[in-house]
C-alpha cells in the first residue's frame, strides 16, 4: 500500500512521511501538483494508495486543481484533502464532487492515519472490483453468438424451452450451450451467471 503526499511545506510533508512510516505505510512525497503528475505515468496503478493533497500551494497549481486534473485515478486511489480554516468550503465541494475527506488544520495524527487507512481499504476494495471486471469483460469475448443469445435469454428468466422457442432452437441445442457457457464463464448455473455480471454494472 502506498500514500502519496503533495504539499508545499517541506517541514510537513516531513512530518506527516514519518508519522505515516511509523505505522508502516509507504510513502511519497512531493512539493506540488506539478511534480505529481509528471511521476504519475509511473506510479503502480495496482497497488492499493491513496493520496493526502494539501488544498492550497500557492503560487503553484492548487490541490483542487490538481484533483480536477486526476480524472479516473481519484476513483481508486482516494483523495484526503488538508485545508487551512478559510478553505473548508472548499473542502466540503471537493467531498461532494468525489474527495474521500478533508482534514481542518491543525489536525490529531490518529485522525489523520485512521482516515488514510480507511482510505486505502477503499482503494483495495475499487482496484480488485476493477480487476474482476476486466477479467469478466475477458470471459465474454470467448462466447460465441449461440451462447450469448442463449446467455440473454436466461438473464431474462427464460426456461430452456422458452429459450429455444425464443432462438429457434432445439431445446438439447439451447443445453449444450447453456452448459457450455456455464463453463467458460466458471459458474455452476444461472444465478451464478446472474451475480457474476452484476459486477460489471456496479
């Protein structure tokens, strides 16, 4: 797991990368938003982490800059805004446009390392759900038409029969490629097959 640390204030990205390390979390750190995004490219993208952004780093971009510009990344690494007393509007805006929280400072360091690992359970939590629907996404382009179409019929609650009438098929056709289905998609039957694809809608 990693935490990634972006303020302006060297004294604090100190304090915070030894207060995180002693509770043994890898961080990073870095002095702007700027620098972020140029290691982003880099950064392992499956591995659990979460980012604690300072809200304002003047005269370089602001962390609400910076949060606008993470795009999708912000979904599975959580961001935790720290935000000086005349930015707590900020704040709040940025939790209601997808942030994960925002500390006031000063701020107690148990608050803070309680916030971050619920943070980063979060990322482990979206970045497994992501890598199970890749690899749903996967198991669906070996299906052929057949199975598919025998595949839409029984998420709709047809019956074997009601299936081959639907599809004009025999009905042994529509089990061969039931069971077939079944097996390329590791399921043992339709409800399975049912909470299995609603991974993907989640």
């Amino acid at each position: 797991m990693l935490v990634y640390l972006i303020d302006d204030e060297e004294v604090l990205r100190d304090s915070l990368s030894w207060l995180l390390e002693s509770r043994d979390l890898t961080c990073r750190s870095f002095a702007s938003g700027e620098a972020f995004l140029e290691a982003l490219p880099l950064l392992p993208t499956h591995v659990a982490s979460c980012i604690v952004l300072d809200i304002r780093m003047e005269p370089m971009m602001s962390g609400i800059e910076l949060f606008h510009k993470l795009g999708e990344t912000r979904d599975a690494w959580p961001i935790i805004f720290l935000s000086g007393h005349g930015d707590i509007s900020l704040a709040v805006t940025a939790v209601k446009q997808g942030a994960f929280d925002f500390l006031e400072k000063p701020f107690a360091d148990n608050q803070l390392v309680d916030r971050v690992f619920e943070a980063l359970s979060l990322s482990k939590s979206r970045i497994a759900q992501v890598a199970q629907s890749e690899m749903i996404k996967q198991k669906l382009t070996v299906l052929s038409h057949r199975e598919l179409a025998v595949m839409e019929s029984i998420l709709n609650g047809r019956s074997n029969r009601e299936a081959a009438d639907e599809l004009d098929m025999k009905v042994r056709t529509v089990e061969v490629h039931r069971a077939s289905l079944f097996k390329k998609m590791g399921v043992k039957g339709a409800v399975e097959l049912i909470n299995l694809l609603q991974v993907l809608e989640v």
